[in-house]
C-alpha cells in the first residue's frame, strides 16, 4: 500500500513538471508572441541534440564498456556528450537561428523550450508512470496477479520513499528550467560580444556540466551517495542560476 500523501506528491510533480511551460506559453499568447520562435528553437535543440542525436549514440556506446568500468565510462560519456551535443546545439540555436531574437528575453524563452524539451519529453513520462503505478498498486485488486518483479520493485520504492524525497524529484524540473536559462543567457551574451567572448562563453557552460553532472554522477554512482540527496545539491545550483538570471539584467549586451 502506497501512502496516500506520496500519490498526491507525485501528482504534484506532474504539474511541477508542466507549469513552466503552461505559464511561458500564457505570457507569451498574452504579451509576445515573437517568444513562440525561440522557445521553439530551444524545444527543437533538446530534440535534436538529445532524443535524434544522444540517445541512440549511448545505446550504441555502452554495448562496448566492461562491465567492472561501467561506472566511470557512464559519468564521461553523460559529461562529454552533454559538452559537446547539448551545449554545441544551444550554440548552434543561438547564433544562427536567432539572430533578429537576441534579447534577454529571448535567452530566457529559448532556455525555458530548451527545459520544456527535457520536462515534457523525457520527465512527464516518468512522473505519469509513477503516478499511475501508485494508483494502480492502491486501487486495482486484480493488478498483483499480472504485475511482474519490475512493477514490484517500484511499487515498493515508492511505498518506502519519504514525501518530501520524491517532492525533490519534481523540483527538479523546476531547478532545471533555472539552470537552462542562465546557460542559454550566459551564451547569448557570449555571442553578441563576439568570438573570444564566445569561446568563454562555451567553456563556463561546459564546465557547468561537469559540475553538475559529473559531480553528480560521482557522488551516486561511485559513493553510492543518495539520488534524492543529490537532488537537494541541484536544486543549491538552481538558486544560484536565479540570482544570476536577475543579475544579468545589467549586463550591457541585454541593455
């Protein structure tokens, strides 16, 4: 028997999951809607960059590692793609397909898309599979004779999982459209000031994803460190992206 108080957290996370792309959509209809082009040019990054391109080359990649390195080999490949295919396609968006949308504004529609991407295409499925899953599991009573061991396992994960672990795991939807933001900001800015500019542009951002996930990785995968603990440490990194997204504003390439 699930809680009661988790099937409602993990309905919670599935609005967690959508409302920053409901809200972005509603401003945009109602304020600006030449936002649509570069949320939309930030949605088809992620596409392209992540589902067309990352996706299918690690399937491919991890056939290969032993199984005693697979660690270390997971925390390089996810870092490496994330530098070379996630940030080389917002470099890509940004310079050449948003060249009359270099606004502020605009950086932060296209990091919001970029988020939405990520949010909508691979979490949402996530998030709706838990919560039905846990619907199932409390109010079907013909549902233990067909589930298998995979659907045990979850189900007695999210049995055993405190509220507020799994609440971390919607906000994090949030601290990513955060993050996406100001790295999209960062290399926009990059962009207007020119190549020496870009360059350090791109590294900042490169180096984010070593900080982020590489760290991250580490800590889960090597320590064996809590997931939902490592939440809380991205979530640190997301306040830090607000303050630099309000920040930004007195930047000169945004005035």
């Amino acid at each position: 028997m699930i809680p009661q108080i988790n099937i409602l957290v993990l309905a919670i996370n599935i609005i967690l999951c959508i409302c920053p792309t409901i809200i972005f959509i509603i401003f945009a209809f109602n304020k600006n809607k030449k936002l649509f082009f570069p949320f939309f040019i930030g949605c088809a990054t992620f596409f392209i960059s992540q589902i067309i391109l990352r996706t299918p080359v690690s399937s491919l990649i991890f056939g290969f590692f032993p199984e005693e390195n697979a660690e270390w080999h997971y925390i390089i490949f996810i870092v490496l793609t994330a530098i070379i295919l996630e940030e080389g396609g917002k470099f890509l968006g940004l310079k050449f397909f948003l060249k009359e949308h270099t606004k502020r504004i605009d950086g932060i529609a296209f990091g919001i898309g970029f988020a939405s991407g990520y949010n909508i295409l691979l979490s949402l499925i996530s998030h709706i599979s838990q919560f039905l899953t846990a619907i199932s599991a409390n109010y079907s009573a013909s549902m233990s004779a067909k589930i298998g061991n995979e659907t045990i396992k979850n189900i007695d994960i999210l049995s055993e999982t405190p509220w507020n672990n799994i609440l971390l795991s919607g906000l994090h939807n949030i601290a990513l459209v955060l993050i996406e933001i100001s790295l999209a900001l960062i290399l926009l800015h990059g962009i207007l000031n020119g190549v020496k500019s870009s360059i350090i542009a791109i590294i900042i951002t490169s180096c984010s994803h070593i900080i982020m996930e590489g760290f991250g990785l580490f800590l889960t995968e090597i320590l064996k460190i809590n997931e939902y603990a490592v939440e809380l440490y991205i979530i640190f990194i997301s306040i830090i992206s607000l303050i630099f997204i309000f920040k930004s504003k007195r930047l000169k390439s945004f005035k």
